[in-house]
C-alpha cells in the first residue's frame, strides 16, 4: 500500500511539471492586477512551483513579506530559477522600489532573455523610472513573443504616440535652435517609434537640408512621399535638391507632381523656368555650347532660329529645297525648316556650308526676315521697325545691306555700338547670337 502511495504521489508531481501554467486563484480581489504571472518552465521542481504559486497569492493578497519569503526560498534553492527572480522584481515594484524592480527583471533576463513576465515587468520599471523610450521596447519584445496580450498591445500603442510627441517636442526645440545634428537624431527615434509617419520623414529631411545633408535630405523627402503621394511639400522640396544637383529634368518632373496637388507650392516662374531647362538639357551637346563660341556658325544661327522661334518659322510658307552637305550634321533637325521658310538661303550649288562663320551683315538680314515674318502676324507690331530709315555711320542708305540692317536696329534686335557704328564685316560670336535671337523671341512673343 505504501508503494502504490509512493507511485500516484510521484504522479502527481510529474502530472503538475506537466500541467499549464498559470496564475493560481487569489482570494479577493487581486491588489496588483497588472502583473504578469512568472510562471516557472516545464520541467520545473514542484517545490519551486509550489513556493511561486503561494508567493503570488501573498502577493496579490498585498502581503509582500510573506510573497519575499517565497520568492527567496525559492531561488536559495535554485539560484538561476529566473521565474522567482521575476516575482521578487514584481515584490519591489509593490514597493516602490523601481530601481530595485528594473535590477531584478534584468538579472532574470539574464538567464531567460525571452521571458515575458520579465520583460513586462521590466517595462513598468522603466515607466515608473521615467524612460519611455525602454519601457516601450521592452514592452515591444514581450508583444513579440506573445502577440496575445491584448492589455499590453494597447498601452503600448498609448506610449507609442506619447513617446513619439515627447521626442517631437524635443526634436522641434532643437532646430528652432539650429543644432541639427541633435535635432536629425531626435527625428530619427521618433521614426523608429512610428515608422509609418510622412511628416517625421520630411521633417528629418528639413533638418538634413538646413544641415547641408542634400544626399540624406532627398531620401527622406521621398520616404515621405511614399508614404504619403498628396505631400506637394515634399515633392517640391525634391524639385528643388534635383534641380540644385543639375537634374533638371528629374526637378521638373517633381515640381508638376507638386503643382498638380497644391497649384501655390511652386511659382509658375520656376516651372517656366524648369521646362526651358529641361528642353535646353535634350539639345546636342552643341547646342548647348553655342553661348561659349567665339564664333557664331551658320548652323548655330539655324539651330537658335529653330529652338527659341519653333512656333514662329511654323507660321511661314515654306518652300521646296535642296540641301546637299548637312545631311548627319547635328543641326540639320533645324537647319531644314529655317531654310524652307526663307529665313535662311544656301548657295548657288545648294551647300549650306553650316561650318561658316557668321557676320553682322548676313545676320541682318537674317533678323529682317524674322520681322517679316513677325509683321505678317501682327502689323500694329512692326510699325515701329517697318519703313524706318536710320542713319547709321558706317552703312550707307544705298548700300545693299541697309534696308536689313536699319530693321534690325530699329526693332531694337541688333543694336548700333557706343559710336553709332553696325559693324558689318564684324563676326558674331555664340554668347551674342544668342542674344540678338532672344530679343526676337521677345518680340515675337508681344
């Protein structure tokens, strides 16, 4: 008889090694609901089991003196049992004794870094111990292990947002000061807190911009737009960082995405501004080089022509011609329709000779065709250029060139020099042509 004791005896502590565990019945209405039960692993002695169920009960009964003699026993028994090291941080907390509580969590995280007691205990601590920021951490690593701690989940959503406004307040305070790099770290916690937030990104990335971060700044700019498509704030700011950079058609791209949602975030200047940019930075790489040219060639007048008076020249009649010596060239896209249009003539044997240089005199007559052209369009316009009969020092009215040359400086396209000389023999460079066809651009454009 005493054998078969022996046997359901040892039965029934295998059975309880075995069992769940969870918190044991309090009697009463437990005095520290908040706390997590430390419930000792499978495997356990029943003893130590024992000893952390009585324990709770003092505990929860608020009688901290006998829950510490459990709790002690326990792990002077065993001194690694995590569980009873838990329980006697829970017993200091009851106490107010944080510092002492956030030791004791530690010391059991110690030898169980996944404990979810623990970790829960630790959290409140850390609150009491006024660190939010590890409270919610810790409080984050004991959701991950057991998503289904409902109560827990929601107060960790609460201290997410507090967290999130302290450290905003905080991160705001510092770049009104303009220390940036305090304020930049500041905005980067709160993102770690609340990573799907737009505004921390673009905030971050004023920082970053003020801070002389442009590589940094442009990322951040574009996290927010992810996150949030309607930011014309950010999208401008984009535009502005590209454009900065030389990325002029990247910087268009995303000043029309900020206009469309929010028509007073960029100017309608720098958009105009933009477009010129961006069709100037397609052009062949000639083009472009045009204004650095001591030298004005005839394709580079054509290709002026053809850019910056496009709508102009598709007003004209055009003509049939032949061309022989452009064909490949890189402004031959230009040199056709101006020819075709009659504002430009080839030679006898039909070469345009693009390479020749470019004087004052051909570029009279040039400009005088233009403000035919313009005049047919608008007549009230060209009054003040048309039958006009200057007199100019260095042209006589009988020479062949006068009639161009007296329209082009009375439009005012091709000034007289400070002696009151044209200059016909005089070569154009690039910086000039383009100037002289920027006038025309402008007249045209009244």
């Amino acid at each position: 008889m005493r054998r078969v004791l022996l046997v359901i005896g040892t039965l029934a502590l295998m059975l309880s090694a075995c069992a769940p565990k969870v918190a044991p019945v309090v009697t009463g209405a437990p005095r520290h609901p908040e706390f997590v039960f430390p419930a000792a692993p499978t495997g356990s002695a029943a003893n130590q089991a024992a000893r952390l169920d009585r324990g709770w009960q003092f505990l929860q009964g608020d009688d901290l003196r006998g829950a510490e003699r459990e709790f002690s026993g326990a792990l002077k028994e065993e001194p690694k049992f995590y569980p009873a090291e838990t329980a006697l941080g829970y017993v200091a907390l009851a106490r107010g004794n944080e510092k002492d509580a956030e030791a004791r969590f530690q010391r059991a995280l110690q030898q169980e870094s996944g404990y979810v007691p623990a970790l829960v205990g630790r959290g409140q601590a850390l609150l009491e111990l006024d660190r939010a920021p590890d409270a919610l951490a810790s409080f984050e690593a004991a959701l991950a292990k057991d998503p289904s701690m409902t109560d827990l989940r929601s107060r960790v959503d609460v201290l997410r947002v507090r967290a999130v406004q302290q450290t905003l307040q905080r991160a705001r305070a510092a770049a009104d000061a303009k220390r940036w790099d305090e304020a930049a770290t500041l905005y980067r916690q709160a993102i770690s807190t609340s990573p799907d937030s737009a505004f921390l990104y673009r905030d971050l990335a004023v920082v970053e911009r003020n801070a002389g971060d442009a590589a940094g700044a442009l990322a951040h700019f574009r996290n927010a737009v992810e996150l949030d498509p309607t930011d014309a704030k950010s999208l401008a700011a984009i535009g502005a960082i590209l454009e900065a950079q030389g990325d002029v058609i990247g910087a268009l791209a995303a000043y029309e995405r900020a206009r469309r949602i929010d028509a007073a975030e960029v100017p309608d200047s720098v958009i105009n501004r933009l477009r010129s940019a961006s069709a100037l930075a397609k052009l062949p790489n000639e083009y472009r080089a045009i204004p650095e040219r001591t030298s004005a060639t005839r394709a580079d007048i054509a290709a002026l022509i053809g850019v910056r008076l496009e709508t102009l020249l598709a007003r004209a009649q055009t003509r049939q011609v032949i061309i022989t010596d452009v064909r490949g060239h890189w402004a031959q896209q230009w040199i056709t329709p101006v020819v075709r249009a009659g504002v430009m003539d080839t030679l006898a044997n039909y070469d345009f000779e693009p390479a020749r240089q470019v004087r004052r005199t051909e570029l009279a007559t040039t400009v005088s065709r233009l403000l035919g052209l313009m005049a047919a369009i608008r007549p009230e316009t060209a009054k003040k250029w048309q039958g006009v009969r200057l007199a100019i020092n260095d042209v006589a009215s009988t020479h062949l060139s006068y009639p161009a040359v007296s329209m082009a400086v009375a439009s005012g396209v091709m000034p007289l020099n400070a002696s009151g000389n044209f200059e016909l023999l005089r070569g154009v460079s690039g910086a000039e042509a383009l100037e002289i066809i920027g006038r025309l651009e402008a007249l045209a454009r009244q």
